[in-house]
C-alpha cells in the first residue's frame, strides 16, 4: 500500500493536523482516531468529507477506493439529525 499526505480538521476549523495515512486506512478508522485524539463528543455521529472534491466518504471504503490523493483536505462533520 501506499502513504498519502493529508490534512484532517475540524468542521469548525479549531482543530486541524497535517498526517501520513496508509491509503488501505478507512473512513471510519480516521473518524474514529479524530474522535479519540482530539476528545470529539462520542455522542455524536460523524460523517468525512474531502472538502477538496466536495466528495463524502463512505466508512467502510479505504482512502485508495476513494480517490484520496495527498494534499486533499479532509473535514469530520458531525451528522446533524433534524427533529
């Protein structure tokens, strides 16, 4: 597998760190690491966009299988539920 050089944020901006991820790493697996490192309400379901192509991740899907390439932007959104 292959590195790719990535910068993940916040959706507020406040918090933003500039990493080397394998591209076999998923979605959920950033979320999850963004939730634990930054101390992210846990109660809060999070969605990963790559705000360089307006593209949402699925979870699942590894960084490869979605188009990621170094140098994108990636964005943890909380899911806002209406209601």
């Amino acid at each position: 597998m292959s590195d790719i050089h990535v910068i993940i944020r916040t959706a507020d901006q406040t918090r933003k760190a500039e990493v080397t991820l394998d591209s076999s790493n998923t979605g959920a697996d950033i979320i999850q690491a963004s939730v634990d490192n930054w101390t992210l309400p846990t109660d809060t379901d999070y969605s990963l966009v790559n705000t360089t192509s307006g593209k949402t991740l699925t979870p699942n899907s590894s960084l490869g299988d979605s188009g990621i390439k170094s140098g994108d932007v990636l964005e943890v959104q909380p899911v806002l539920v209406a209601g």
